[in-house]
C-alpha cells in the first residue's frame, strides 16, 4: 500500500502546500496521538523539537493543537537537533518523539519526523496505520473536557541533550589542543555544537550561527562544506565540522581544506572499533550510494558492507536486525548504536575527536582511510509527482549505460524521497560516467 503523506523520512514538503499545511499538522497529531495513547488508565507524553524555520512555529502549534484535543500532554523543546529528540523521548520516558525540520533542505521546506518510546524511527506499518487514522472522522476519540492535555516549555532541553552528548567522549581525554571551525548551517546545532565542544577543551570558532528563519542551509553546513573548508585554512584550524539543518549528519573537513565523507567516516571509526574489539557483528551497515572504494577497504580489514536501500531508517532496520553497531550514509548520516538511535552528527563528531586525539594524528593523516573511485552524483529536478523512471525511454538509457560500463562500473538512477528530484549517480572511468549521467539527466528532462 503507497503511503499518502510518509515519505523516506517522515512527512516532508513546501509550507502551506500538501502536505505540509497546519491542517495536516493538526490531523496528524490527532492521529498519532490516538496511536500511541495505548490505554487510558494514565497521561500520556508527547516531546517536540523543532530547527530553525520560520514554519515551524506554524507547524508546532498546529501539532500541539492536535495531541492535546486526544488527551496527550506535550512537552516543548524549542530548537534541538533531531537526534536530541530521539534521546530525551527514552530518557523522560515519552510515549511519542517529534521533530519538526526538513533536515537538509531550504527553509521554504519543513516535515514531521515520528519516533516510538524507543527513540526509534516508525516503522512502514505504524506509518500505515497512523495514516488511516488520519483519514477517519476523529470525533469519537477525542478526548473530554476534563481530559485535555496540557503543553508546557521545557527550559532545559538543551542542557540534557549537551551532557548525554559529551558524556560518550572519554574523560581522560581533552580537545585542548584543537583548533575547531564548527559550521551549524544556522539550524538547530546553533548552541549545542559550540557549546560541548568549547566545554571538552576545543578552541572553538563558530559559523553561522544566527538563525533567523530563513538561513538555514543556505549555502552553508553539510550541504555546503566548501564554505567550511575555507574558513579551517583561513584561520589555521586543525579542522572543521559541518552539520546539516537538524545535526544528523556531519561533514568533516581537514587541515588543509579537504572534505571527508560520510564513507570515509565510517571506515575510520569502523576500523578503529575493529581494532579495540568494539565492532559487533564484524559488519559495517551502508546504503547503494556508499563508494565501492569503502567496500574494498572494509574488505581488506576482513569486515563486510552490508548495503540497503537509500535512507537512515533503512541502515537502521538493518542494524537492528542483524546486530551491527556502526552504520551510515555517505552523506554524512553516521548511526552508533552504541550511543544513539538515529544519526547524530555531533555524537560522530565526537567519536573521530577521540580517535584524532588518541592517535596524535592531524585530520589529514588520519581521516582519509581509503581512495575512493571516481563516483559522480548528479541531482536532475523534476515537478512533484512526476515518474519519468517509468517511462520507456529512461529505462532503455539506464540500460544501455549499465552496458556500457561492461562490469567496470556501476550506475543507480533513483528519486529521491524527499525532494522532487531524480539522483544519477554513477561510479567508474570519470570520462565514461560523465557521459553517461549527462545522457541519462538529458532523457529525463525530455520526459518532464
């Protein structure tokens, strides 16, 4: 059954258009909140978090509105990353988590994540279920007068994420002689980041930082590193960090203004965690876009890459189900499951801190642990609802590129689950793939 407002990662798309309108908003805390009110012998919790948008006032009101009418009290965070909110929903025992962000999208953008008591992502069925929920006339759950819930602030979320978060660096260990440029791409990083990193000993210097509704991600953060890698050379810093809008990925940059990757990330910790015997399950758990160059790396540690679809919540299912500690996205979605339930940039950060600190090793010597083969990843817009993957010739252009690589390649042509864009990527000879997606962008285009 197709999923009439859940995408790849909760409900996304343009304020005040379907489905991210105050009345969805409202429907949906409606529907949730009759979900998880389990039984009505006691009060039921719900938390929320928001990033930066301006929209998000819009939408946490209307959220408010909706849980309360179904007798469920609401705790408000304010600004907090999205993986804060999935922590503090297992650590005040909440029946529901929500995070208000469209993650690494532009400001006009914003969604509704979802996370179980657990602080684990929904799963395809609970999804499901809230859904038709939402399509049914609400008026015999609502809750009695006497029954409301209540919303209340609570002052000092941040402050309880901030020492969880620094809590899984080493005591032993300092930041005193680092040099840090830290870009919180203006979302809900803003105070956080900077914050536990000056408190563990960093020099810390901090960039966009101003939130003001309309900033975020643009033209900085984990969507925009180059910004960062300038800023690390410019000011001598030992090197930068980058996170997206709500901090559940991380971009890494070194001394010398090079990027690293979400792969290279997950080979540095992997192997590290391999070589004190921290790595469950001897596996590493990524996603199709990850570089074949990772694979062949965690294949010279005798450690495997156990690939799953594009998405966190995938690498997480995946986890889950076979035991693997470490997962993540090349994009910058580092999930340790030891630490947290979903991907959180400023816990990963933390973790290749300790690694860089132990080592006495500049990020340059240390985070690049293998040579990656050429991959090119090309982002082809489309109108919203569109499919031209299904149409003929799109099919019969993926198939005479995957020929023409003969084994010496690999191509992935996919929409993306939240934007209405189609990603080309191809890995191989450069001058080969270059042709390749230019070939496969132009088709599509012809076909919107």
């Amino acid at each position: 059954m197709n999923k009439k407002y859940f995408g790849t990662d909760g409900v996304r798309g343009t304020t005040n258009q379907f489905p991210i309108t105050a009345e969805t908003a409202m429907r949906l805390g409606m529907a949730a909140g009759r979900y998880f009110r389990r039984t009505d012998d006691r009060r039921h919790t719900v938390v929320i978090g928001k990033d930066t948008r301006l929209s998000g006032y819009m939408i946490e009101s209307a959220l408010v509105a909706g849980f309360t009418s179904m007798g469920i009290d609401v705790f408000q965070f304010g600004p907090l990353p999205t993986p804060a909110v999935a922590t503090l929903t297992r650590s005040l025992r909440a029946d529901l988590g929500v995070m208000i962000t469209a993650s690494h999208n532009p400001f006009e953008d914003n969604g509704i994540k979802l996370f179980g008591p657990d602080g684990m992502k929904l799963n395809d069925d609970a999804e499901l279920q809230i859904e038709s929920l939402m399509e049914r006339d609400p008026s015999d759950d609502l809750a009695q007068p006497r029954n409301l819930g209540r919303a209340k602030r609570i002052d000092d979320a941040q402050a309880r994420y901030l020492e969880i978060a620094k809590a899984t660096f080493p005591r032993e260990l300092r930041l005193s002689d680092l040099r840090i440029v830290v870009d919180c791409a203006n979302g809900s990083a803003y105070k956080v980041a900077p914050t536990a990193l000056w408190e563990l000993g960093a020099e810390v210097i901090p960039m966009n930082v101003k939130p003001d509704g309309f900033n975020i991600n643009d033209g900085c953060g984990a969507v925009m590193p180059q910004l960062m890698a300038k800023e690390v050379v410019r000011e001598r810093a030992d090197l930068g960090i980058a996170f997206d809008g709500d901090a559940d990925r991380l971009i890494i940059c070194d001394e010398k203004g090079q990027i690293v990757d979400g792969d290279q990330l997950l080979g540095l910790i992997a192997g590290e965690w391999n070589q004190k015997g921290r790595l469950k399950k001897k596996s590493v758990v990524s996603t199709v876009m990850s570089n074949l160059g990772l694979e062949h790396y965690l294949e010279s540690q005798k450690l495997k890459l156990d690939r799953t679809k594009v998405g966190d919540r995938y690498v997480l299912e995946r986890m889950r189900k076979t035991g693997a500690n470490i997962g993540g996205e090349q994009s910058g979605h580092l999930i340790l499951s030891d630490f947290s339930t979903t991907g959180d940039g400023l816990i990963a950060a933390l973790q290749v801190l300790e690694i860089l600190v132990r080592g006495g090793k500049r990020a340059s010597e240390a985070c690049r642990v293998f040579e990656p083969i050429p991959q090119i990843l090309k982002n082809v817009r489309v109108a919203r609802g569109s499919d031209p993957l299904s149409t003929p010739k799109v099919k019969a252009a993926i198939a005479k590129a995957d020929k023409q690589l003969n084994g010496e390649g690999r191509i992935l042509v996919r929409a993306s689950g939240t934007e209405p864009v189609i990603r080309i990527m191809a890995e191989g000879d450069r001058d080969v793939i270059e042709d390749i997606i230019d070939t496969i962008a132009e088709v599509i285009l012809a076909e919107v």
